[in-house]
C-alpha cells in the first residue's frame, strides 16, 4: 500500500493542469527546482516514473495523467471535508476570487454585488478578463469561478475536469445605425446583410463565430472595417453609421434607445452562452458554493 503524500499529489496535479515546471513553481511560489525535487519524491514514493523528458520540459507519463486525476479526486475530497466543517462552525466566510469577462461583467456584477452583501462573511474579490472562448478554462487554475463565454453548441477546449454551471444563453442581433434601411425592420435575413460593412470582434471569438457562420451560408466573405473587443466601442462605431454588428442582445439593449437599432437575425441561431467554470474542489467551498447561486439567480433575473 501506497501511503500518499496529498501535497505531491497536488504538485502533480498542478502539472498536469498548467503544463510546465516553471509554470506550476509560479503558480504555487516555489522553485522550479524545489518542484521537480517533490515530482521525484512522489515518483519513489509510487514506483513508477511519473513524468519524462519532453524537449527542454517534461511531460505526464501514463501512469502519471493516471495519478494526476486522482489527485483531483483526492483534492475534491479533502475539500468536501473542509467544507462540511465550514458549514458546522460558520458557513459560507472567506475569500472568493471571481474573474469575469466585461461584457459578463456589464450586466451580471450590479446585482451579484447586491446580492452578495447579505453575506458579509464572503470576501468577493473580482478580477477583469478578457480572453478567446478555450482560454477561460485554464483560467480557473488561479481563480475560484471563472465567468467565461462561448458560442451555441459544444464546449470548447480547455475545460476538462472542470465542472460548468450554465449561466444564460443571451441571444445575438444586428445592430443598425439609426438611419440605416432596415433600422425599422423587427427581424432580418441573412440576405439582408450581405455586402454589409462589419463591425466585428477578435477572430474565434463567439460573436465572430456567428459572422463566420453567415459567411458560409451566403458563400461571401464578410467585410469587416474594425474588430474590438470593447463592446462600448463597436456600438459607438455603428451609432456613427461606419457599419453594423453582431451585439448581445441584453447587454447592448440597455444602451440602444435612441443611438442604434436592433434587429433579430433569422434563419441561424445566432446566440453566446455564458457560464461559470470553477474547479470541483473549489465547487464544494461554502463561499463558492454561495457566489455561484448568486450568480444563477441574478442570471435568472436577467433573462425574464
């Protein structure tokens, strides 16, 4: 029998999430050398090699990837015991790390806040993101909850062993200068904006996967004059009359009376989904646990 030191299992887990000794030595402040030292020591403990080389880094062996979901397991277990001592002495205290893309932020943050100061006891302490859709799930190596976004359909990279709390999906349309032709139309086609000029965001991006979309189906590469990721910006760009957008419609709803016009799109489901990605160790923290009913709820509210 194997007796298992939880703190190497945790390094090796820490590799198999970030990739690289120096990575997990900036992740955990230690050194890379004192990382390597507990990768060795663990590998003795089990007998069998854990890790090899891999150019000027290593990598998992089998038996390792093996070993490093376990360890997972294990980390999720002693975090249940601790949170179930938590909910006995206290419930939900602490400090909880929320990272969360603008947009997200722009119509989640105002009533999650509200929300949260009924619990006191909970240190909230938000950080600004914005990354393409398979960067938010490596993201929640450093952050408690990551709030992350991704277009209709399956998951993208990068998620794996996380657990996913669906959030809303938030439906996408055209906005059009206000003197625009269709900017009386309710709904348009996707033969309506052909030849349009674009406003558009960062390529892989699920916006841009939508405009992609439509470029396909119309066999016309899309025209695009700019690409941001501030969303602010592109409104302003398309209330100026320099093109039109694929927007959010919720988000960009509360800003669009009187400065530009939106427009469902037909004929494609156009729409982003936005969750929260937290690792499964961290989902059983009281405080974690709290942040994301707040999250789900003020969600809730949004979209009815």
């Amino acid at each position: 029998m194997v007796d298992f030191d939880v703190q190497l299992l945790a390094v090796l887990r820490e590799l198999a999430e970030r990739g690289s000794v120096t990575a997990v030595a900036e992740a955990t402040h230690r050194t890379p050398s004192a990382v390597s030292q507990q990768l060795r020591t663990l590998q003795r403990q089990v007998g069998t090699p854990l890790v090899e080389r891999s150019g000027r880094g290593v990598r998992l062996t089998d038996d390792g990837r093996v070993l490093a979901g376990l360890a997972a397991g294990i980390a999720t277990a002693v975090a249940e015991v601790d949170a179930a001592w938590r909910d006995h002495v206290g419930g939900a205290v602490g400090r909880v790390d929320l990272a969360i893309f603008p947009s997200a932020a722009e119509l989640l943050l105002p009533g999650l806040l509200t929300r949260m100061r009924e619990h006191p006891g909970i240190e909230l302490v938000l950080v600004d993101v914005d990354v393409s859709e398979d960067e938010f799930g490596p993201l929640a190596a450093d952050h408690d909850v990551v709030v992350g976004h991704r277009p209709d359909g399956a998951p993208p990279a990068g998620r794996s062993g996380l657990e996913t709390v669906p959030l809303l999906r938030e439906p996408l349309d055209v906005a059009f200068p206000p003197d625009h032709p269709l900017a009386g139309r309710r709904r348009v086609g996707i033969d309506d904006v052909v030849g349009e000029t674009w406003i558009g965001v960062p390529e892989d991006y699920p916006i841009d996967r939508v405009l992609t979309a439509l470029a396909a189906a119309t066999d016309t590469p899309p025209s695009v004059a700019f690409r941001t990721i501030h969303l602010p910006v592109i409104e302003n760009l398309v209330a100026a009359g320099h093109g039109i957008a694929l927007v959010p419609r919720y988000t960009s709803g509360t800003r669009a009376a009187g400065r530009f016009h939106l427009a469902e799109l037909a004929d494609v489901r156009a729409g982003r989904r936005i969750d929260a990605l937290v690792r499964p160790d961290r989902a059983v923290r009281p405080g974690v646990r709290t942040v994301l009913e707040a999250l789900v709820a003020e969600a809730r509210d949004v979209t009815t």
